[in-house]
C-alpha cells in the first residue's frame, strides 16, 4: 500500500478510559502521527548494577531458606554473604 494514500484516523481528542486509549494504539502506528509528540531530553543516573551470576539448585534453595528466615530478599543475604567471603579471605 502507497503510505500517501493511506487513512489515518484521527487521534482523539480524550479517551475515556486507559482501555479505550490501549485499544485505539494497539490497532494505529505511533510513526503516523509524528506531529502528536514532541523530543524530550532525559537524563538518568544509574544508581545500582546488577549481575547475573549462575547459581546451583542446591545452593540457590538454601539462600531462598535463610533469606526468608531472616526477612531479607536473597540479593541481600547473597551480597551480605560474599562481603564477608571477601572480607575473610583479604
């Protein structure tokens, strides 16, 4: 299809709920209405990193046991672990 015979339907002026705004995007191309955003300028400071590190089945479950008995997220008890590993070690 020729792109400047195309119909694009008007945006809305209001949508009268979330729904019906997911609705009328799920079905119409951000890029035809280009005139309807504007550029804005973002900064972001990334504040943590995060590393995926396998894990074995057994070991995983025991942190998942320990880290609910002490009520912290297995990342924590995880780092708090290695901290003290390296600490050791130094």
């Amino acid at each position: 299809m020729n792109d400047s015979k195309k119909h694009i339907d008007p945006i809305p002026d209001e949508f009268a709920s979330y729904e019906e705004s997911a609705e009328f995007w799920d079905t119409h191309d951000t890029t035809d209405y280009p005139e309807a955003f504007k550029t804005v300028e973002v900064q972001a400071e990334l504040r943590h990193r995060h590393y995926e590190v396998e894990i074995d089945e057994d070991i995983i479950k025991v942190l998942r046991e320990r880290s609910q008995k002490r009520g912290v997220p297995v990342k924590h008890l995880v780092s708090d672990i290695l901290r003290q590993q390296i600490a050791a070690a130094a």
